[in-house]
C-alpha cells in the first residue's frame, strides 16, 4: 500500500531509517524496520518512493517472556494504523 508523505516527513523518514539500528536496508532501496516504542509495535517492509513509501508488509511484535524475543503476531492491513506509524517516527 501507498502512504503518501510530505517531503519534509519523507527526509525524517529516511533519516530515521539510516540511522536506527532497529532498521535494516535490503537490496532495491528497501527497508524492514521494527517500530518497538510504540503502544502496539509494528514491524514494516517498505520502499520509499518521491511522494512518500510503498509498505509492502506489516506485523504487530509481541514480546514472548519465555522466549526473551520479539515474534510477529498478526498481519496489519488496516492503512491508517501504518500511516500513523509512518507520522510518529522521530
């Protein structure tokens, strides 16, 4: 899905993105990156386009105790929720 960004929110974007060790860069100019400190963690696949980033998947994090690690715990489809995650990054 497509998330349109200003210019100035896609300069953060990526910013955020070079400089997070939560953030990893792949191959084609696209990122995974973990959104932990959020209320309901998010990990995000997207490619940054001119106009803003083409997420190509999403997942909430849970934190398994037992397990002392992070896990994916459902699919995000809802395009709201992402844009907001995509708005909050610093």
């Amino acid at each position: 899905m497509h998330i349109p960004l200003s210019a100035e929110r896609l300069a953060a974007l990526r910013a955020f993105l070079e400089r997070s060790p939560d953030a990893e860069a792949l191959p084609g100019g696209e990122y995974v990156v973990d959104l932990f400190e959020r209320e309901v963690p998010l990990s995000l696949e997207l490619q940054l386009t001119p106009d803003g980033a083409e997420v190509t998947a999403a997942a909430e994090l849970a934190f398994d105790e037992a397990q002392d690690g992070w896990y994916l715990s459902g699919r995000v489809e809802d395009e709201r929720a992402i844009a907001d995650a995509l708005h909050e990054i610093p």
